[in-house]
C-alpha cells in the first residue's frame, strides 16, 4: 500500500474524492503549521507540496514529490534535489488561462489600456484629436509573435494568436517535443494543427528580431536567468511589446522600464517580478505603458479536479512501477 502525505489546505471534498478513486492509498493531510512524526515521514511514499519539504533522511521511503507549482527553482534549494527521489511538477494545469492571460494582455496593450485607465482615473474626455492620436489601436492581424518558451503554453497561446491572424515563432530547448503522455496537459487542440514556426534556443537573436510581440514563458533556471536583458530587448523591433508570464528574473526589469519609459518598447505587461511581493513603492505600480498583476496567470478555474486528475494518475503510475507524469529533468531544470 502506497503512503501519501499532503501539506495543502485543499477542502475535505477533494481528499473525499482521492479516497474514493485510490481506495488502496493510506492518504494523510497535515494541518498548516503541523509537523508530522517520523514514524510518518519513514513510510511516505509521494509527498504533495508547495513549500515545505523536509530533509532527505527524514523520509527514507519517498519516491516522488508532487509538486503544486509549475516551478522547481524553489526546490533546487533543499536536499531532495540531490537525491534520485522523482520530482513531478503542476505543469499543464493552466496552459488556457496562461495563454487567455495572454492575449488579454497582447489586446489590452494593441488598443492602448494603459493610456485608457489613465484618462479614466483622471474622470477625463479626450477631444477627437487626442483620441484618434493617442487611442487608435495597434492592427493585430499580421503582426508576430515570439514566445520565449515553447511548451504546452506556448502552444495554447500559439492557437488564439492564430485565431487573430497573428504569425507565431516558437523557442524551445530541443527539436524534439517531450512524448504526450509524459506530460499533464488540459491545453485545447487545434483541428488546423500547430501553425508556429519552431526555432531551437540558438535562434534566440532570429526571433526577437522579427517579433512585434514578445511573450515570455520559459522556465526560470541557471539557464534562463536574465535571458532577456538589454541586448536582447534592443533586437526586438521599435515599439514592440514584452509580456511576461514565466517568472521574475528572466527579463530585465530594470532594462525594460529604461525602454519603456524611452518608448524603444512600446507597452509591457508584467505578471511576475524580481521581488514578490512587488514593494509597494516599485515604479511598476504607476508606470505609464505597463499593465501590472500580482502573480495571478496561472490561476485555474478548475483546479481542484485538474490536481486530483494529475494526483490519481501519478499515484497509479508509482503503484505501477511506472514513470511519472510532468517528472522533472535535473540537468534541464525543469
């Protein structure tokens, strides 16, 4: 019998519905703030968490940690990290909202919101001529976007860009896409096939050159940090705009606010940030061309039975012997 350890506060129905689907599971829930005994820790299987992780040699018996974050930068930190322990993350849970966060944010900077909101807080009608000057949007239909990070996401947004008659280019690590059954995916498919133009990562420079629209979603590592710093923002065409929907630390912030604020770029939307929570007297609150949220993308709306899905099926696999689903790649990163 398999030992499941929980350290979420997920409501007593979805712990209801696990017991029901995995009735030969000895499922455990810690309270917040709770410690298990060792007695506990020795004999867990797969530990569901977030945050907390205890030391490799308190649970002898682990065979997988399950993530609920799409990120493993957090985890890198822990001892776990240099076991063989399987990692599993929570990717493929919001590839639809993350790409609807995105195109929202794509339409919002194309017909000037920013400039809008600020009119408004102002309680104040632009004539004719400043409206036609200031607010006339940017056409969408023939313009391109890159997406820095080319994955299940990637490929969601990739399908709404299209759907607006945008062309799409996509960045990934590797020719070759993970096989579909490795991986947790609730992204929709599109009957025409994925139209994006695919480029490996030594492209970088050939995408950003032709990108009107900068979407970035890759994974923060070693890697990837400070990906797009100043030399890359200024490859990208004149008044481009930068969405950022990955993680703080990939993008230069303070590169992108100097080009902004210059208007080399032309609108930004930012999700996530160097320092969370953003300070309060970041000028990202204020600043004008910027569309700001609070780490709020990923959000799905049915997350509860997508994490119950994705549990039930990497439970099983273990209890078969078989590899996990979303496992992460050490030497990659994630």
């Amino acid at each position: 019998m398999l030992t499941y350890l929980c350290t979420l506060p997920l409501p007593d129905s979805w712990f209801e519905q696990l017991a029901t689907r995995m009735p030969d599971v000895e499922i455990h829930r810690l309270a917040p703030g709770e410690v298990p005994d060792s007695a506990l820790l020795n004999r867990v299987d797969l530990l569901h968490t977030s945050e907390w992780f205890p030391e490799a040699e308190q649970v002898p018996a682990l065979r997988c940690v399950q993530l609920d974050t799409s990120g493993v930068d957090h985890v890198r930190r822990t001892s776990l990290w240099s076991t063989d322990v399987a990692i599993a993350t929570l990717g493929g849970i919001a590839p639809v909202p993350m790409a609807e966060y995105a195109m929202m944010s794509i339409l919002e900077l194309s017909h000037r919101m920013p400039l809008i909101e600020q009119v408004r807080a102002e309680r104040r009608w632009p004539s004719n001529a400043e409206r036609l000057e200031r607010f006339t949007p940017r056409q969408l239909a023939g313009a391109t976007v890159g997406i820095i990070g080319y994955g299940r996401i990637g490929r969601e947004i990739s399908r709404l860009a299209s759907s607006f008659g945008m062309n799409v280019l996509g960045l990934r690590r590797g020719a070759a896409q993970v096989p579909a059954a490795d991986k947790f995916d609730t992204g929709r498919s599109d009957p025409n096939g994925d139209r994006a133009e695919i480029f490996p990562v030594e492209a970088l420079d050939e995408v950003l050159r032709r990108s009107d629209i900068l979407v970035v979603v890759v994974p923060l590592t070693e890697h990837t940090r400070g990906m797009i710093g100043a030399a890359e923002l200024d490859a990208l065409p004149p008044g481009a705009f930068v969405v950022n929907i990955a993680r703080g630390g990939i993008v230069d912030e303070s590169a992108l606010l100097e080009r902004l604020r210059s208007g080399r770029i032309g609108g930004v939307a930012l999700d996530v940030f160097d320092d969370e929570p953003l300070p309060s007297d970041s000028p990202w609150w204020s600043e004008r061309g910027a569309l700001v949220t609070p780490h709020v993308a990923g959000l799905a709306p049915q997350y509860h039975a997508q994490t119950l899905d994705l549990v039930v099926e990497n439970l099983t696999r273990l209890a078969d012997g078989r590899p996990l689903v979303n496992e992460v790649d050490r030497v990659s990163g994630y």
